[in-house]
C-alpha cells in the first residue's frame, strides 16, 4: 500500500527532515510512527499526503510514484485518503454536520447520499445526534472524533493520522485509540504518528521508530 | 454532465446565501458598484435627450448656396447633381432665380419694385440639407469648399449653435466612453478588492478544503459566482437608480417642455444600453473575482 525507497527530504535551509527512509506498509495494516520530536513523523506523513515533496527516493502509494505526480493530480490523489490532524482542522463557522461532509462534497456527491453517509461516519465514531452543534461547542475528544468521522466519510483504503491524541487525556485517547483499531478492523489500513508510548503498549500494532529522520527501530 | 449541472447550482446558489449572509458588506458593495455604473448610463441618457433635442431642429441644419448672379441654370443644375452624390448630402433643392423672384412677388410688398426690375436681380440658390448624423465639422468643410467655387457667389451655413450643441454632444459621447471605461475598470477593482477580502476571510476555509482535495476550480468557483453576483445585481441597482432619477426629471421637464410649447419628453434607457449597464457590471463582476481569484488563491497552500 505505501512504500518508502530510500526517500530523503531537505527542507528549504538544509535541514534534513527525513534521511534515506525505507518503509513498507502493508493493505490492511495498523502501523504506529513513533520516535523524539523532530524525529520526522510529520515530515513522513507530510510526504504521502503530497503536501511536500521527497528530495530523494520513491514514496510509493498502490504502487504509485507519487512524487512524481503533477501538481494538477494532488487533489485527486488527496481525496484517495483520510487524514486526521493533531489540531483537527475543522471549520469553526460550520456544523459538525457541515465539516464531515466536506469531503464529499468537494468529492461532487449528491446531496441525498452525501446525509446518508456522513450520518453513517458520525455513528462510527459515536456522534450522531451532535450534527447540528458547532465544534466549539463540543469537548476536544468529540473534536477530535469529528476529524476522524471527515477523514473517513469519503471511506478511504488509507488513513493517516498526526498525534491524533496529542491533546487528550488518557481516557479519551484510549477512546479515540479504539475508534481507530475498529475503523482498520474493517479493512482500513493505518498510519498514526503518536509518541504515546504508554498508550501504544495498551493498544499494540506494529510500531516504527524514527529518529533524527532515519528507521531507528521497530518492524520497519 | 448532469451532476457537474447541479453542483454549478448548488454553488451558485450556496454563494448567494453567503452574500446575504453579510447583509451589510455586500449591500455597500453592490451600492458602490449601482453608483459606479450609473454614473455612464445617465450621461448616455443625457446624450440621447440632447441629441433627441438636436434633432427637432434638423432643417436648421440646412445651409444656402447662393449662386453668382447670371449663373447658367445648366451649370447650377450641374452642380445640384453633383451635390446629390456627396455623402454627406442627403437633398440639395434647387431654387431658381425665377421661382425666388416669383416668392417674392407672391409674398407681396416689393410688387412695385420688382416690375420696375428689367433683369431679375436674383441668383439661383441651392437648399442643401445634410445628413442627420454628419458631424458640424464636414459641413463647415464641405461649405468652404463650396464657397471657393467661381460659381458660388455666398455659402450661409447658419448653423453655428447647433455646430455648437452638436460638438457638445459629441464630446459628451466621447466623455461617457471615457467615463464608462474608468468607471467599469473601478468596478473591476472594487469586486477584486472585496474578493480578495473575501478570500482572506475563508483562508482557513480554504486551506482545509486544500488538505481534503478540493480543485483550484472548486475552491476558485464561489468566489466567481460571488464576483457575478456583486456585478449583476450592481447593475440592476445602476438602472434602479437611473430609473428613479428619471422618474423625479420626468415631471418638470414635461412642464418647462410645455412653458415652451414644445412636446418634448425624456427618453429613458432602451434596451440596448441598459443590457450594457447589466452585462457590463456583471462581466466587470466576473473580471473583478478573476483578478483577485487568480492573484491570491494559489498562494494559500495547506500547512500541517
Ligand atoms: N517546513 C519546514 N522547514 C524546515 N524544516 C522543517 C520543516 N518542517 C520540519 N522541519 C524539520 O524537519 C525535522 C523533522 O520535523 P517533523 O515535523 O517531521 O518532526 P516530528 O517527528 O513530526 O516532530 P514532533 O513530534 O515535534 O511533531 C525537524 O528537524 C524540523 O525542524
Ligand atoms: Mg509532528
């Protein structure tokens, strides 16, 4: 599903955000990113969802060289996959209702089946009956579910999520921890950066440590 | 097809909500834009009426060409067909010194002097009328030419002040074009302007929409419809506007019209120009979002 060949990427001043990477993620997979801050987590996840390109080295995705997709192509590729964000990224003016179903809509789907299936994606993550309420008014947990029930609505085969329990205590990113197992129960593959080690020990999955940009450890 | 139909409706619609949804912002906005484009449709109208005026007094615009005395009535008869040929021209009426003579004997008074003429005094005399829409300048040209001619004793193009009138409203004309330019490349910069603000308000509306993959043409789309609607709906203010104006001239212009006697009444709008104030603020709308569309929407990328 993703595969990393020898990928290093130099941001613009010469820092090396990742070096040499190689990564192999398998279609139905739950994989843990974990490693220090600056380690190169984001810089990673950054690269899949296109949102930076690699310096050197393939970053394959269904067999894809997606770095060498033409920008015109990165919409495209961006609504094939779900990503989740440390701060959510959800639209503060619009509804719950109106945030999940973003994806959809910018995706051309008719409004009809655009409310069945955000309604579905808020069940999932345990939501619905919340539609109506406005981010702010919900608690960062439920934020944070929301983000999860916008990155799956579209029912990506990918998943990719940066410190998605960043912000949360423990309890709740247990809970969000097993929205996650559910959701790559039924098929979808997973990436999630985190570096809560203690949670991780209680949820398992295959784990790869990153460390100044480099493969460090783990079953990479 | 079907479904890129509706999707442009739904856009469409969803940026009207949004306009309405800043009652304010976009009520000055499309003022500004009614003022704006109002401003050339009213001097059009002034024009019109001017040149509605003008035209009352097309027989002033006829000029005399007095021939020299003892001309041959072959020669003159020459030079009527002549005239006839020029563009400029559309009649030239040959009056002959016999038909004078006898108008005059027929008006009456001279009838005792006249008898005692043995030769009739008078010259041939050429009645040129010109084309309606010829410019004063042609004719002022076209007189002097003929006033060189040895047959031509006196040109008297009495039409100095409708020369005048004329080259006012020909001005004018020129002025509105001028006017009209300005005015439709200030709404250009009031809708990219507001556009652009726009713009800056959703940057985080766009930047998610970036991240989920949106398109260019998706997230560049409200933001057209919203320039096309600030231009039609600006357009239809300007002819609000010059309707009301219209309506509060109406009435005394009827009345001084009748203090003179005259039946004059103000012309409006025809359709052709008020489709141009329509079209124009709305393609001056579009131009507007395009501008700001294409300067300040590839410059948001998503950060994560
Ligand atoms: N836009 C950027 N420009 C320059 N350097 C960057 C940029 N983004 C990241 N870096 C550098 O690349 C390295 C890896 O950063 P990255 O954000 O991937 O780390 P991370 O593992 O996500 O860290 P954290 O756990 O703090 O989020 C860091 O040294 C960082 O300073
Ligand atoms: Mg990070």
């Amino acid at each position: 599903m993703i595969r990393f060949d020898n990928v290093t990427k130099r941001y613009a001043g010469g820092r090396d955000g990742l070096s040499e990477v190689n990564l192999e993620v398998e279609a139905g997979e739950l994989v843990f990113l974990t490693g220090h801050s600056g380690a190169g987590k984001t810089t990673l996840l950054k690269l899949i969802a296109l949102i930076e390109r690699p310096t050197r080295g393939q970053v394959l995705v269904d067999g894809r060289n997606i770095g060498r997709l033409p920008a015109r192509a990165i919409p495209k590729h961006r609504r094939s996959l779900g990503m989740v964000f440390q701060d959510h990224k959800l639209l503060p003016e619009r509804t719950v209702f109106e945030n999940v179903s973003l994806p959809l809509i910018i995706a051309g789907m008719p409004r009809r089946e655009i409310a069945r299936r955000v309604r579905a994606a808020l069940d999932q993550v345990g939501l619905l009956g919340r539609e109506s309420a406005k981010p702010e008014s919900l608690s960062t947990g439920e934020q944070q579910r929301v983000g999860i029930a916008r990155a799956v609505v579209s029912r990506p085969g990918l998943l990719i999520a940066d410190e998605p329990t960043g912000n949360l205590d423990p309890a709740l990113s247990l809970e969000i921890m097993t929205v996650f197992k559910r959701l790559n129960q039924v098929g979808v593959t997973m990436l999630i950066a985190t570096h809560d080690l203690a949670l991780l020990d209680l949820v398992g999955g295959r784990r790869v440590v990153l460390a100044d940009g480099r493969v460090s450890g783990g079953s990479g | 097809m079907r479904q890129w139909l509706t999707r442009h409706a739904q856009n469409c619609v969803a940026s009207v909500g949004r306009l309405v949804a800043h009652p304010g912002g976009t009520l000055l906005t499309v003022a500004v834009i009614g003022v704006s484009l109002a401003l050339p449709a009213g001097l059009n109208i002034l024009v019109r009426n001017g040149e509605a005026l003008a035209g009352g007094w097309e027989s002033v615009r006829d000029f005399s060409v007095y021939l020299q005395p003892g001309a041959e009535l072959a020669n003159a008869q020459a030079l009527v067909n002549e005239l006839e040929n020029v563009v400029d021209i559309q009649s030239v009426e040959l009056v002959t010194a016999d038909a004078a003579l006898k108008e005059l004997r027929d008006s009456g008074g001279f009838a005792g002097v006249l008898d005692g003429l043995e030769k009739n005094p008078l010259p041939h005399t050429l009645v040129v009328r010109p084309k309606a829409e010829v410019p004063a300048a042609n004719l002022e040209r076209l007189a002097a030419e003929l006033g060189k001619r040895d047959i031509v004793d006196q040109v008297r193009l009495d039409t100095d002040w409708v020369a005048r009138l004329n080259a006012l409203l020909d001005l004018t004309r020129r002025g509105i074009w001028l006017a009209a330019g300005l005015l439709v490349g200030a709404v250009v910069v009031i809708v990219g302007n507001t556009i652009r603000l726009d713009i800056e308000n959703q940057r985080a509306e766009i930047e998610v929409a970036k991240l989920l993959g949106a398109t260019d043409a998706f997230v560049r789309r409200p933001f057209l419809y919203a320039g096309f609607w600030y231009g039609l709906v600006g357009g239809l203010f300007a002819l609000a506007v010059v309707a009301g104006g219209l309506a509060l001239l109406g009435g005394p212009v009827a009345r001084l019209s009748m203090l003179y006697g005259g039946s004059f009444r103000l012309v409006g709008l025809d359709g052709t120009s008020s489709l141009a104030v329509v079209g124009g603020g709305l393609l001056a709308g579009l131009a507007g979002a395009w501008v700001a569309v294409a300067r300040h929407l590839a410059a948001i990328q998503p950060k994560v």
